[in-house]
C-alpha cells in the first residue's frame, strides 16, 4: 500500500491541491476494524477570510479555529442539523482555506460520504498525517478535471457564487 501523505502535501495553497487531491486514496478504518480505500472524486475549495461563502470569512470562532492551523487536519460542522460535512484544511496557519470533500469512489454527496464513512464531529481536528483510522495515500492522478461553481453558496454573493472553485474526476 503506498505511504500516506505527508504534511508538505497539506500545507499549500487549496487552489493548487484541489486538482491534486482528485484520485488519491481516502483511507478510513471503520469501528468494527474494516478498512476502505476510496479514491477523492470531487472536492471544493473554501479560500481564504475574501471568500464570502469560507465560515471562516468573519475571523475565528470556536467552530473554525482548526481551519487557521496548519493544514492536512480536519475541519467538521453539521449542515440542517443532520448531516456532517468533512472538510481537508489546507495551507500556512493563519490563512484559513479548505478543501470540502464532496465526493469519494462511486460515493457521491458531502452528508453520504460521511454517512458512509462513519464520520463524525468526533474527527474535528484530527491530523490526517497521524491518524490510526483515517488517511490520504498517493493513487493515480485524474486524467480528466471538470471544474465548476460551488454548490449551495448563493448566501455569499458574486463572485463567490459562480467562482469554478469546485473540482470533479470526469467519469471514465
């Protein structure tokens, strides 16, 4: 199995990593001890405090610090109070961008993916470099990227609304 990536990967711009991290391997050791090894299909990037539709656009809070640390930890918030949306923090500290893993294999949809993966609030926070039961290993890069407007941001106004900040691996 390849090596899991390490903190240099996460610690760049999220622009630069989103078409990168398309074709990677998700790693997640489920409870019961299985493991599943999914490749990222479709990401967004949330950039920066300019970007209207980022939580973290109106400074820190305690839901947002971990998205001002370092990158490659987890960012998680509940969306409708129902479904969990699993974010890759990205980047130098202080800046604070991610990258909202929206899609993995044929899992598609931010609330299945991590409905399917068993993740919960419990992995805000945790570091995807040292984590035992969730991590990112190198696979074969997407040879085809459809890139597109974020869904579900109209709350943050142009430009933020139709920037193509949002990346898919193109079906084979």
């Amino acid at each position: 199995m390849n090596a899991r990536l390490g903190p240099g990967f996460y610690q760049r711009d999220a622009l630069v990593i989103a078409p990168e991290i398309l074709g990677k391997n998700l790693i997640r050791v489920l409870p019961d001890g299985s493991r599943l090894c999914l490749p990222v299909t479709e990401v967004e990037v949330y950039r920066g405090m300019e970007d209207r539709a980022n939580h973290a656009s109106r400074g820190m809070t305690n839901r947002n610090r971990v998205m001002f640390g370092p990158g490659g930890v987890i960012y998680m918030y509940l969306v409708y109070g129902m479904h969990w949306m699993f974010n890759i923090v990205t980047g130098e500290p202080g800046y604070p961008e991610a990258l909202l893993i929206r899609g993995v294999g044929d899992i598609t949809g931010p609330g299945r993916v991590t409905r399917q993966l068993a993740i919960g609030s419990d992995f805000y926070g945790e570091d995807l470099v040292s984590s035992e039961r969730i991590w990112l290993t190198d696979g074969p890069p997407a040879t085809s990227i459809i890139k597109g407007p974020r869904v579900g941001v109209d709350y943050a106004g142009e430009p933020w609304v139709s920037i193509p900040w949002r990346f898919r691996s193109k079906p084979t």
